[in-house]
C-alpha cells in the first residue's frame, strides 16, 4: 500500500487527498495540519467578522469527519518541522504536546499556504495588531473586535477592502492606509477612483500615498497610525494588516526542492517539485502565468483548489497538467463589485506589451428594466497580435458575468474582434441587446482602426 | 453621393443605418419602415404586457428623432413592394395614404424581419387570436386584454413562455399547449421538466404533446381550444400564437437574389447576398453557425444586430465579417432564469455527432452566503474532438454568467479539459470555489474517461 504524505489541510491539501483517494481507494493519505481547524473558506471570513455567517457555516468538515467520510487520516494540530526527500520522511511535532512525530512517504504534497508579510516597522509587535490568513486568526480577532471602536486597515488589496465593509457594517470607524496613490493596485486607477468613491460613500475613510511608517501604542497595544501623508497620528485601537503574503518555503530551504524566482516553490505543469515523487500546490506554489509565459504568484483560493485537484491526480498516478490561472479574483465593496482578470495595464506595461483599451460605462440590463445599474468595464488589448489580455470591471450591477466571460475569452487567446462579436445571452431582466463587454470591445476597435 | 436604402427600421436596419453613416457621414442613407413604429426593443413586449414598463420607455427613437440625431432619413408606414436590381431601385406605398414611391439606391440593405407562422387550423382567423411580433401587435393586443380572463397560449418557445409569466402575473388563468412532450423544444427534456414545474408553481396550466388542432368561437370570436392530449375543448378568450416564424422573403421572389436551403435570404461572410451590392441582415438573412459550419436560421435580436453592424460597415465600403452564431437565448419564467447556448442533445444528434453530456445541480454561489440559490447545469461535449458545442442552465440563481462563459468556451472552440480549469472568479458574494460550470465540466469528464 502507498503512502501519501500531504502537507497542509485547506484548499489545495484536502482537495489533492480527496482526489487521489477518488482515483485509488486503496492509498494511504495523510494529511498533517498545523492549525486546529481544516476545510474551511478563508474567503468567507469577512462575512464572519461581520457577523452575516457563523464560523460552523465556513467549515465544511471536522478532521474527525474527513476521516470518516472520505478514509483520509488528518492530523491536525501538527507542524511539520523537516522534509527529508532522502529518506522520504517528514518529521513534525504535536502542537499541545510537544511530542515528536515521523511519517513515511512515497510521495508527498506541500501545500502549505503562505504567510503574512508584515512591514518592518516600529509597533509592528504591538497587540491588537492582526493579519488575518486563518480562520484562527479570526476567531482570535473577534474576541477583542467588541471592545474596539477604531480600526486602522494597512493595505488595500483586496482582503483589506473586505475587512473595511466588514467593520464599517459592524458599526466601527474604519481608516483604510494605502501606499500607492490608489486602492486595489491590482487594477488600474481609472477604475480604482470608483472603489475610493464607494469606500467614501459608506463612511470609511481612505488614505491614499499614505505609506506607514510607525505604529505607536500605550501599554504594548496599538492606538495609532503615523502615515507619510496624514498629519500627525491617526488613533487606531485595532489594526489589521493586509501587506501582502509570501510563500511559506521554509521547509524546503535546506532540499533540493528548488524556488522558483517568483519565490515560490517552482513546479512543473504536473505540479512536481525539481525532486520526483514530491508535488506542492496551493500558495506555496508558483503558477503559470499563460499570457506572461512564465512562473508567477497568485495566491488565492480558486488557483489552489485547482492546483491541488491536479496534484491529487498525480499523486494517484496519473499525469494530468495545470493549464496556469490568469488572475481573476472579485470582490464586493459595500453595494459595488470589484472584478479583474489577465494583465492591467501596469503590469502590460511591465511587460512591455504595447496595448490599447478603453473603459466604457454602461446599463448592467436593458435600460428600461427595473433594478438596472451602472457597470464600468475596461479592456486592455495586446496591440500587435490583437489578443485580449486584460479586463477590469466595477459596478452596481451584474459584473461577475463580465469578468469570467473576459477571463474564458483571454485564457482561449481570443482577438479583441472575435470578442466583439460573442454570441452572448440577452434578454431584458438579465442584459443588453449589446453586451457592455461587446461595448467595450468596440470601443477598443475604433482605438485600433 | 452615395444612396444607401435599408428595407426594416428595427435592430438590424437601424443599426446598420447608424453605423454606415458614422462610418462614412456623405453616404444618402434613407430607411423604410411598414409599422408606425421604429427602433424600439421587442425583446421588451412581455413586461409591456405585464405593465413592468410603459410602451415609451421600449422605443428608442422616433422617425423623427433618428432622422435629426443621426442625419438618416427615416420613411415609416411605407410597404416596400418591389426590389428591382437591375435598376438599382425599389418600389414602395405609404400606408396610410396609399401613395406609391420609388427609391433609387446604390447599395440596398433587406432587414425586413419574420412573418409569424400561423397553423393551418380551424379557427385560425377568429377574433382575439394574437402572433406577438412587433410592438404595434402588442399595443393592439393591449386593448383587448383588460376584458380577457382566460388566455390560450400555443406555443411554448421563448415568447410563448415570457406571454405566459406575463399574463399570469396580470391575474389571467393562463394555459400553455406545446405539441413537443416538453415546453421549451430547444432545450433539453431533462432541463425543460424544471420550467414545467416552475410555471406550474405559479399556477399556468401546463399541456404538453398537446398539438392544437382547432380553435372553436362564437360570433367570429374565439372562445375554446381544442387539442391532442385536452379533454374536449378548453375555454379561452384570447389566444396568443407562438408558433415560429419564418424570414420575410417576399421581396426576393423574383429577383435573383437567392434564398438558402435554411429558408432565409442567403448572405455571405459580408452579409451581401448573391446580387452584388445588395445586403441582407437580421431575421430575414440567414445566419452561419460555426458548429454545424452552414447557414441557419436564428431570429433573435442581438444576432440581428450584430448582422446589421456588419452590414452597415459593409454598406459604407469596408469589408467586415460576421463569425456567425451559435443560438444563445436566455429568458425568465418567473423566479427561473433559463438559458442555453450552442447544440442541445437533440441537435447534436440531428447532426450525427456523438456527445457527452452531464447534468449538475449546484449553489450558485458559496452555500453559506445569504441569498445563494439552486442553479442546474447542462453540458454537451463531442466525444472525440472533446469540444464543448453546447450548455444549458436553468436556475433560480445565476445563470446567465454560466451561459455566457460557455458561449464563449464554444466559440473559442475549447475543449472540456480546458473549461474544466477556467480561471474564473470568486468570492462568496458572486459564486463557489469551483464555479458550478467546472463542477459540471467535471461530471462531463467523469463519463469520458
């Protein structure tokens, strides 16, 4: 009988040992978790903060219950201490115990997730001072979010703009600092502004160019912010930081398992480490980026879960392929949702990718329908081969639809004039008779012609 | 200066008007138009019927309007009799005064829609029986309908479908007869029996393979329906046909304009027909489909438009090309939102392609996040090609996202593999870690292994 070794109880790790298990009942798996809880929906915990879903609603099952259902052995609650590709152990140790513990492999997956990036900044130790990766963390959080009244959030991608709605729903004054001169550097600013807006709209306040430079605090905990562009100190009694995640490479340090230079574990398209027989999925991995060519980072659920589901295939034996992830993530910001997918326009122009777009404004439905509302949608166009790279779209109304449409149509390589002419579904209550993405596209054509 | 006439004032004619002059602002561009009425969405009717919206709000612009904002002229009322290639003219009449016109052109644009198919049955021409086509029938019919208690539709397509939730929701005892054993013939049995039970749930008596094979009245009035599978004849005041259509291709009798083995004017890739500078586009034009790689016919009004786009391009001397279409449709019966795109079961079999198909039931969105609902899922995949040629999805969640990244899939000519690992977007307010879409690509896959 095999043994399967899996690091990591989340998205990427279970999804793998559910998958290999599926394909070859017969597999020993282990997983070994370093946190209490497993299965859970890290992308849920702002609607846990702010009080819409309870904590039981996020976890899908108790490692007793995996167990159970699904003949996978989980040991949560230990932290894997060493890989020893060699000898094809990991050794680990009991969280509440101490106690020591080895286990065997013939092969083994790492997904083990990322860490927080925390700034190297006076206060930084302070308490009340939270990164939020996991669902511990944000029960840990919500024992003291009563008492606090004044929220400071440092960074705004896209886990501090949620966190912002979650708090200012719960009632607290909310300050988001950003370094770049807008929010959500992932998108470009001309639609960033409309976030800022919405942000402003429901009260929380926004500061942009303002990077932080201390914490100050009294007693050891945190009560204010001192930013580049704010006037003095800004109180806070609870800050939340969302500077950014690394991957969590320690335990292949000293390996032969090699990183990648995005700075995560590089993998093959079968997602194999540079050592056979070892596979790493989840955020600890690199991605392929399929419009850049290269290994990148993009650490979000979606590209996990996939990730893992193709390890777990390999793990069982076959040698099924990861096809990469383009970047397409989507959020809700208070009324407004908050979608990209592919290149912005900084990162084309990073590349060095001559392009054209152009933002529309538009109708989500026809316009005479009730409930209708304002999208905007930006498409950024590779210049040369005509190929969709990019598209952005904010708004009051349905722009989940435009983003995976624009993310089906850049991961099949699609030209900017197929896209315009989509055959997609219209009827009053759910579009228009011209798509704002075919709008959108058109808009790009007249700056080609 | 170049005379460009355009048969049709609705979604194809006008948009290629508008298109050819923006194109070029010198071209003499004059629409003629039968109806009083122009430029107005017919996709809108049922919720003029339901009283969701006021007949203004459905028009987008007057003759008079269009004329001065677009500098195009605009002749409504005027019933093209004649197309006279060889003379580059057409002979028409005012309706209302009976005055015959001619109009010489350069290049001529046909976009003169669909005729209702009426069955050949007894009854047929008895008062308060109703083809829903244009907005004048629908004003027509509106004064007739405050009197009306029992309406008999025949015909459950689409528009005898959206009839159907509208005038039940006027408080009418509404009765739906389909001759197929299920409503909604372009989908599939095992998705139609869900908007069977939907429309049922909202108190529309449902009769299907219930060919209609007379309609019985009294003083030139209907009054009952007789069908296959009803007992006797089932009472009915009004009764609305949806019973197709088919392309207006009068004009074109005895020109040598030449009409396809589908039934429509026969365009090329530019929308011109067999007569050289002589264009055809919408309803009344056949459309390529890039599965079935022939001409068919699809009367909907976004293909319509897009073919008018073409067109005008091509009326103002460029030589654009339409991709064809792959027949998405997208409709609400009630709370259900119902769509499909490319073949169904049934229509890949007519054309001898051996599929692979799976139905899933899914949330459309995280299942912890208020409001999430049940969506079903339907793909349809070649079986050695592995190209997705069709989806279906009805739900009471969101569908249409599904729908329109399928569209796209199919377009792009992708395969289930590649769909299976779309990068598309997520986070518990939009939709699922694995999109109900992958789910289903999934359970395709299963059965291809």
């Amino acid at each position: 009988m095999e043994s399967i070794v899996i690091i990591g109880g989340n998205a990427a790790g279970l999804t793998a040992a559910s998958r290999a298990k599926r394909i070859n009942p017969s597999l020993d798996i282990t997983v070994l978790e370093r946190l209490p809880q497993i299965a859970y929906s890290t992308c849920g915990i702002p609607y846990l903060l702010s009080k819409l879903v309870e904590a039981d609603h996020l976890i899908s099952f108790t490692p007793e219950k995996f167990q159970e259902e699904r003949g996978i052995r989980v040991h949560n609650q230990v932290q894997v201490n060493a890989i020893i590709p060699g000898r094809k152990r990991v050794e680990a140790t009991r969280v509440d115990t101490g106690e020591s513990m080895t286990f065997a492999f013939d092969r083994l997956l790492i997904a083990a997730g990322v860490r927080a990036h925390i700034p190297n900044i006076p206060g930084n130790d302070l308490k009340h001072v939270y990164s939020i990766l996991s669902l511990q963390d944000a029960l840990r959080l919500q024992q003291h979010l009563e008492t606090a009244s004044t929220v400071g959030i440092i960074g705004a991608g896209y886990a501090g703009l949620e966190f912002a709605e979650s708090l200012r729903t719960l009632g607290k004054t909310v300050r988001v600092f950003e370094r770049e001169p807008h929010v959500m550097p992932t998108i470009d600013p001309d639609m960033a502004q409309i976030i800022e807006f919405e942000l402003r709209r429901f009260g929380v306040e926004v500061f942009t160019s303002a990077k932080v430079l201390a914490l100050t605090g009294q007693d050891g905990r945190v009560q204010g912010i001192k930013a580049v562009s704010s006037l003095g100190i800004v109180p806070a009694d609870l800050v939340l930081m969302d500077t950014g995640v690394s991957p969590n490479t320690d335990l292949v340090a000293d390996t032969d398992i090699r990183i990648g230079l995005a700075g995560g574990i590089a993998v093959d398209e079968h997602m194999e480490t540079t050592v056979p027989g070892i596979f790493a999925a989840g955020n600890c991995a690199e991605t392929f980026c399929p419009i850049r060519r290269r290994p990148v980072l993009n650490a979000i659920g979606t590209v996990a879960a996939k990730q893992g589901r193709i390890a777990g295939e390999n793990l069982a034996g076959r040698r099924a392929k990861f096809r990469g992830s383009i970047g397409t993530t989507i959020l809700k910001v208070f009324q407004l949702g908050v979608g990209r997918t592919g290149l912005s326009s900084r990162e084309a122009a990073i590349e060095r990718i001559p392009c054209v777009s152009a933002r529309i404004e538009a109708d989500d439905r026809a316009s005479y329908y009730p409930g209708t509302s304002k999208i905007w949608i930006k498409l950024i166009v590779e210049r040369e081969s005509r190929r969709v790279l990019g598209a952005q779209a904010v708004g009051y109304g349905d722009i989940a639809k435009r983003i995976d449409v624009a993310a089906t149509a850049i991961s099949s390589g699609m030209t900017i004039d197929d896209l315009a002419q989509l055959d997609l579904a219209y009827a009053p209550p759910f579009g228009s008779l011209w798509d704002p993405l075919l709008v959108a596209a058109q808009a790009v054509l007249r700056r080609m012609d």
